[in-house]
C-alpha cells in the first residue's frame, strides 16, 4: 500500500522540478536560426546572464551539461603540461581537476574535508610558496552538491589578492547561480561557469562560462583549445558561431522563460526565498538529529549551502532504504549519497523552482518514512520548521 499519486516530486539537487511555464515555453515551433527573432532571443539571454553572473563580461552557451562548462572553462585558458590548483570542499571541485587532468593539465589538489569549506588562510600560504608562479588556474565550486558545502568565494578571492599570485582565479557556480549571491566582477573571479538544470529551472543541456579580460589574454595563447568550445570560434558576427553551429532553440524558450520569472521575482527576492526554506530544512534536521542517527555533514552551521543538505545517517540504517520508502510510498525522491558519502547520507535539495509547500511536504514525507522504518529521530522536526517561517515570513 502506498499514499502516492500520480508523478514523483524531485528533491533532488539536478535535474530540479521546472516550472509548469518552462516547459510550456518549450511547446512551441522552432524559430527560423537565422531570423532577427533569434538573434533578439540570443542577444537577450547572452546579457542576462551576464546579470546573473554580475559581471560586465561577456558570456557563452553550450550545448552541454556542467561537465561540458568545466572543459569549456579549462580548455580556453589552459595549455598542456600547466598546473591547477583544486580547492577541495567534496566532490565536484576535484572532479572539475579532474576533467584538467585527463586533458593534459598537471592537477595539485589542496587537501580539504567534505564536511567544512575551504579555508581562505591555506589557499594564501599554499599560493605564496608558488614563488615560480608554476599554478596557472584556481578551481573551486561555491556549493559543492555531493558535501553541502558552501565556500566563501568573496574570502578565497580576496586570500588570492593577498597572495599576489597572478592564477586565475576559477569558479563553479553550477549550484549556486540564481539561488544565491554571486558578484564575479566585485569578487575578483576571472572564470565563472554554470548550467541549465539547477537555480534556472530549465532542463539539463546548456552551460554557461563567462571570462574577465584577464582570461582572454591567456585565452590566446592557450593550447588546449578545441573548435567547438573555443570563445573566439564563438565570436564574429554570423549569428550560428555562437551555438557552435545549430542553436538548441527550445532549451532557449525554457531558459528565457524561466530567467523572465526569475526578474518577475525579483532576485534579491529569490535569495530570500532560498535562505528562508534552506533554514528550515536546516531547522527539522537539527531536531531529527537528536535521535543520535542522522545529522549534518557539514559541522559549521555558516559552512551550510542554502541549495542543498546532505544528511548523514549512522549506525547500521541505511539511507537507501529511507530513499525507497519516499518514493515508492509517497512519490518523493530525495538525493542519494555520493562520493565519499555513498551509502551515509541521503539529501534535501531547496534550489530553483521551490516553494514552502514543497519544502514542508518533503519535510513531511522524510517523518514518515522515519516514523514507518523505525529509525531513531528527535521528535517534532517538521513543527520546527512551520515554526521558523511563521516567524520570519512576515504577514
């Protein structure tokens, strides 16, 4: 017997749930690719996302996931046999070193922990040993889904200035843009990436890079560029050269779609949003953790991402079984663990198109799978939650 119907709710952290108005946006024809009507679409979407980015810089889109962006970000500012320096807070910045790696890069990780940030104060000491200048590129994610971490890219930025090493300084926002501040430009970041399926609330298939002027001086000498990432091969005035060919038209009525109502929000707002429903996940998991199984990964409370909490679960229960009983019972999927947390932790994603409801139906759901596999927890996680947003989402 289960309580579910009709389909799965996605608390996952990417693919996200979209919007009944981006998928809409898709149904439609496709635009002539040469007409005035899609170079406006493009033209629109290139500085919007700029904005996003807060940056003055120019942007790209790819045809590509997140792992498309890391090596469209790499191979247009690397060239072989260059060292990167991979600020490690989980999985993804070491994966994005990784992708460096098999392209030719030499790859130094800065050892960190899955369950804190990046400290500032190790990337300054590590950068001022560099005395030959031989680390070309810093690598970091500001929120690393796998760990739920959140690292200080304003701090880190400015620990590199400090050190007055000349790296660029490189940035994965896939889980972050849109959801939380990010200011490019103030911050001091050369290279900023993204992708479609996360805080914009579109299907996966486009990333997004963006480059200051200093990377577009490495740019050209970079020798592990490749025609179709390449940004130069991207520019010119033939409309077709920035999709590298044929341009994905309907991921692009998603995207304009989900950005219009990103601006219709207000997107000091939209941070609010996420800062107020992250805490009151943060608000249930801090009760449900006085059961003595389940808990945070992430010790410091001002280290925990406003897109996602990874839960830990210790002892002999296994999440996974927590996983099925949401979903085949109740019609909820929740994120599994990955990495070094595979098979410890399950995880709440609040990013992108979610509201309260949503929030507190999730919350609700993980009680009852609780309640019903007999899993020790503290009592009243869900109450604290209504609790916190009755106090702070002002009538």
């Amino acid at each position: 017997m289960s309580v579910r119907a009709g389909r799965e709710f996605l608390a996952l952290p990417g693919p996200t749930t979209m919007p009944d108005e981006v998928l809409q946006a898709m149904h439609r024809p496709a635009l002539d690719i040469y007409s005035r009507d899609m170079i406006d679409l493009s033209d629109g979407l290139h500085a919007d996302l700029s904005d996003l980015f807060a940056t003055t810089n120019k942007s790209y889109i790819y045809i590509s996931n997140g792992h498309g962006a890391w090596e469209a970000a790499l191979s247009n500012v690397l060239s072989r046999g260059d060292k990167v320096l991979v600020l490690e807070s989980g999985r993804f910045a070491v994966g994005w070193g990784h992708a460096a790696g098999l392209m030719g890069a030499e790859v130094e990780i800065l050892k960190g922990d899955w369950r804190r940030a990046v400290r500032p104060e190790e990337v300054e000491a590590r950068l001022r040993k560099d005395k030959d200048h031989k680390i070309k590129a810093i690598l970091v994610a500001q929120v690393d889904t796998a760990s739920g971490v959140f690292n200080d890219i304003e701090a880190i930025g400015k620990a590199i200035k400090a050190s007055g090493h000349p790296a660029l300084y490189m940035v994965d926002a896939v889980a972050s843009l849109a959801c939380m501040p990010f200011e490019m430009d103030k911050w001091g970041i050369d290279v900023a990436m993204s992708g479609s399926q996360k805080g914009l609330m579109t299907p996966p298939g486009l990333g997004f890079v963006t480059a200051n002027d200093r990377a577009k001086d490495v740019h050209k000498k970079a020798d592990l560029r490749t025609p179709y990432w390449d940004w130069t091969e991207r520019e010119g005035t033939e409309h077709y050269r920035r999709y590298a060919g044929t341009a994905p038209v309907h991921l692009l009525f998603a995207l304009r779609k989900a950005i219009d109502m990103i601006k219709e929000e207000g997107l000091d707002n939209v941070f609010q949003r996420h800062r107020l429903l992250a805490e009151a996940v943060r608000r249930a998991v801090a009760v449900w953790a006085e059961g003595q199984v389940l808990g945070f990964n992430v010790a410091e409370a001002s280290e925990r991402s406003d897109t996602v909490t990874t839960v830990t679960v210790s002892g002999d229960y296994d999440p996974a079984k927590l996983q099925r009983y949401c979903k085949e019972k109740c019609g909820l999927v929740l994120g599994t663990g990955i990495g070094d947390l595979q098979g410890q932790s399950f995880r709440i994603a609040h990013m992108g198109h979610v509201n309260a409801p949503m929030i507190l139906g999730t919350l609700g759901v993980v009680e009852v799978g609780l309640n019903a596999l007999e899993i020790p927890h503290g009592k009243g996680g869900l109450e604290a939650s209504v609790s916190y947003l009755g106090e702070n989402v002002s009538a």
